[in-house]
C-alpha cells in the first residue's frame, strides 16, 4: 500500500465517487457514524448496568415461558 502515490489514491476516490455518486457515499457515512455511536453508547451502558442485567434476563426468562405457545413441526410431503 505504501506504494501508491496519492494520485493513485485521488483516481481510486474519483472512481468511487463516479460509480456510488455523493448521496449515497454520504448516507453510507451517516450510517456508519450511527453505528459506531450506538456500538459506544452500548459498551457504556454494559460498564454500568452490570449488575442489574442477570436479575432482568431472568425476569425475561420467566415471562417468557408463561408465554410460549407448543407447536409440533411437520415437514410436507
């Protein structure tokens, strides 16, 4: 990669730009933004809330079994 000289790279983003247009290269950026920012809040909310999450999956858990429905599977012939 070192290898390439920054005209190379100038090409390389005037292709992309071309074929992708800016709209979606800047909805794909605001994306990503968006993901990378959910991805921090959740990491920070798992510092945090540790000790309270087991006592909450296991409430889940038991709402959850009050609730299921039995269905037997059948494959068509």
């Amino acid at each position: 990669m070192g290898s390439f000289s920054i005209w190379h790279w100038l090409i390389v983003l005037l292709i992309v730009v071309m074929v992708f247009g800016t709209k979606k290269l800047k909805n794909i950026g605001s994306d990503l933004g968006g993901a990378v920012k959910g991805f921090k809040d959740g990491m920070k909310e798992g510092e945090q809330g540790g000790a309270e999450q087991p006592a909450k999956v296991t409430q889940d858990a038991a709402r959850s079994t009050k609730e299921t429905i039995d269905v037997e599977a059948r494959q068509k012939s």
